[in-house]
C-alpha cells in the first residue's frame, strides 16, 4: 500500500489464517508490546533503523530484524503463558 504510481510503499500487509499458529503469534505479538512499551520502543528503534539502512531492499531489511522478531515472539509466548 503507499502510493504506487511512484512505488512508494508505506504498508505491508499480512494475511494468515484465523486460529493459526501464525495468528496467534501476531496476536502475541502486539498483546506484548502493547504491555511493554520498552519493548515496543526497542523494536521501533531498530525498524527505522533498518529502514533508512536498507531503504532499498526489502528483503535484507526483514532479514535484519527476524533475530529480535524471533526473541520477541519467545518473549511474548511466556508471557502470555504467565497470564493463564
């Protein structure tokens, strides 16, 4: 999404199916974040980071952050565990 004529794209957008592992991970995801705003800060600082960094490249720029993608998810998974 962005505008597309000049191949400016200010969105990505993601599509899984409901009750999915993937869905919930998003859904963890953004519960977790939402709860912890340090956390939330650290992964905004690194996607603009990264944005500037591989404004061009799309794919090295999602590459770049799938490590702390990864340790959020494992982050946010015991801590929704911890709220049942």
């Amino acid at each position: 999404m962005g505008d597309l004529e000049n191949d400016i794209k200010t969105h990505h957008i993601h599509i899984v199916k409901a009750d999915s592992s993937n869905w919930y991970n998003y859904l963890n995801f953004r519960d977790y974040l939402n709860a912890h705003p340090n956390k939330a800060k650290e992964y905004d600082e690194l996607k603009h980071k990264l944005a500037i960094k591989y404004s061009n490249n799309r794919k090295a720029y999602t590459q770049e952050k799938s490590e702390t993608i990864s340790r959020l998810l494992r982050e946010a998974q015991q801590w929704r565990n911890s709220q049942k």
